[in-house]
C-alpha cells in the first residue's frame, strides 16, 4: 500500500545473509540519484522501540514467553511506524527498513509457535496501514548465514556472543528460512526473493534493479536512524 509520495521497503532474511551491507549500498546509489533515503532498522529506529530493543536482544523478556515478546515486538514496532516511517512516507522519502512485520510472522509466529492469529492481528495494530511496498528477503541456507553471523560478531565485538535469536538450532533457522519462501510465495506482488549466495555486487545491482522499477520521483534530504547504527 502506497503512503504519501514515498517507497517503503523492507529487508527480509535469516542471520549472515547480508542485509545491512546491502541496505548500505542501496542507500548510498540512491542517494546519489537525489533521492531523500530514511534508513532504519528494527527492534528499534526510534527513540521508545531503541529502548524495547535492548529488552528483547538481551533476552531480558525471554523469561515471560514468546507471546510478551510478540507484543513488545509490535509496540517498539507501531512507535517506529508512527514516529519515524510514516511521516517520512508521506514527506516522500525512500525508506530503507531492516526487518518488519514478516520477521515478527517468521520469528514469533512459525518458529515461536504462536497462533497467526495473533500475530496478525497484532500486526493490524502495529503497522496501521503502513505496509512495504516492496519487500526484499535475503535467502541464504542456514549454515552458511549463521557462519557469516559468527564471523561478523567476532570482529565487531569479540567478546559479546551471539544474541537472544541467533543462539537458536540450526533446524530452526532453517524453518525461518522456509517460513520466508513461504510469505514470499504467498504475496509476489511485495515480495521478492533474493539469492544471497551471489556475489555482493550481484545482488547490489539485482536489488537496485527491483527498486529502481519502483521509484517516486526525486526529492531533497537524507538520514539516517539511528546516526551510528550503518
Ligand atoms: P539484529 O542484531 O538487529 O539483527 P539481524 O542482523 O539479524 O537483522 O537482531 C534482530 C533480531 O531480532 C533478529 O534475530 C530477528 C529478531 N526479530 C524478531 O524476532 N522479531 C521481529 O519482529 C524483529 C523485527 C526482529
């Protein structure tokens, strides 16, 4: 669904399988065609869900079950909608989002084993309307994305270890992954599936292409939420 004059895309996709180098270089060829780029991520990309992050990466709500996750997830979620992605839609931005609502179905839904239900009707709420027109998902085999994971989170911060997600069994990562070719299959017209094995500038022009296809025309300035985060 179109809000205002701008784009609204989302990055789908297990661990490792390169979403924030990617939506660094599509943000950068953006940019350098005019566009007004918003990149953002979630849990997060406002000030109240920066704050839900921390609870949910931590596994700090673990403890009280993956419904009180659901639900947390969905608030830090309609607090980035209202606050950040909206308003840049409807100023005409491109809006660049790493995850949204499908990682909450895969996440919470298929591998927590909550009802779909629940979750969409969760998502109603959250979401209120603004829904990616265009949303890329990453595959990549498990073992692969989680080696890559590891890889990174021990360059970037040695001692930290995995987060509350990435510590789950291969199997099910897997099932994510599935779990996403399944919403993809079922919504063609917003999704495309991406082979994240190719070559990094492979999928950059791959990805570049789709979007380009869907573009508003151009308008002024650029951000990025939060300063620090690509
Ligand atoms: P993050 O470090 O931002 O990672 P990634 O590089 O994997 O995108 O971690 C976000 C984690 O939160 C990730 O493991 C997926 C999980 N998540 C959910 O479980 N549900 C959600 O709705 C969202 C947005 C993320």
């Amino acid at each position: 669904m179109s809000i205002g004059k701008g784009l609204f895309v989302s990055f789908e996709g297990g661990e490792g399988a390169g979403k924030s180098t990617q939506i660094r270089r599509l943000a950068e060829a953006l940019r350098r065609h005019g566009y007004d780029v918003l990149v953002t991520r979630e849990p997060g990309g406002s000030p109240g869900a920066e704050a839900v992050r921390h609870v949910l990466l931590s596994g700090a709500a673990e403890m009280f079950g993956t419904r009180m996750e659901a639900i947390l997830f969905a608030a830090a979620r309609s607090d980035h909608v209202e606050e950040v992605i909206r308003p840049a839609l409807v100023r005409g931005a491109v809006v660049l989002c790493d995850r949204f609502m499908d990682s909450s179905r895969v996440y919470q839904g298929v591998t927590g084993n909550l009802e779909p239900e629940f979750i969409e009707a969760l998502q109603r709420v959250a979401v209120n309307g603004v829904v990616p027109d265009c949303t890329l998902i990453l595959d990549i085999p498990a073992s692969l994305g989680l080696e890559r994971a590891r890889r990174r989170g021990v360059a970037v911060s040695p001692t930290a270890g995995p987060d509350r997600f990435e510590k789950e069994r291969i199997e099910t990562h897997e099932k994510r992954r599935e779990a996403y070719l399944d919403i993809a299959a079922a919504d063609p017209e917003r999704c495309r599936v991406i082979d994240a094995q190719q070559t990094e500038d492979a999928i950059a022009a791959e990805i570049l292409s789709i979007v380009e296809q869907r573009l508003p025309p151009v308008t002024e300035t650029s951000s990025t939420y939060p300063e620090t985060a690509q």
